[in-house]
C-alpha cells in the first residue's frame, strides 16, 4: 500500500478529515465530473461562469489558458487528419 494513503499514514497525520473523508470527497466529485463539460476548457469556463473577460477581468487562469486550448485542440486535429486524413 502507498504510504501517503494507508491508514496512519502520511494524510491521516496531516489531514483534518483524514483518509476516509478525502476518499469520499474523491468519489462525490468523480460521480459529478463530465468530461464533455469538465474536460473541455472552454465548456468548463462558461459552466462556471468566468468565461466573460469584462466581468471577471485578470482571470489569468482563464486568459492563459485559452490560447493553450486552442493550440494543443489544434495540434491534435492536425496529427489525427495527417495520420487517418480528412
């Protein structure tokens, strides 16, 4: 077993809600998560609504990010047509 989450180990000594709490945590987002919505950064930003740069100015998660969505989205599409084509 992993040390960082066996039981006394390093999140039960560290972790208010210890192990047991951090794994429910994990299984109540995991049941929640999308990967449609939550998986698309694009989809992901307008779902919680910091999408719009003149009501959240310097959200720079947001203003970073987008330029790296759209040039790893195109990355992806140009390797997949190269190999499979149009």
């Amino acid at each position: 077993m992993c040390a960082l989450i066996e039981p006394g180990g390093f999140v039960d000594r560290t972790m208010r809600m210890g192990r047991t709490g951090m794994f429910n945590i994990i299984e109540d987002r995991y049941a929640k998560w999308s990967l449609q919505e939550d998986g698309n950064f694009v989809k992901n930003m307008k779902k919680r609504g910091v999408d719009n740069p003149k009501l959240l100015p310097n959200y720079h998660y947001r203003d970073d990010g987008r330029p790296l969505w759209r040039a790893i989205e195109e990355y992806v599409r140009t390797a997949i047509t190269g190999y499979y084509g149009q």
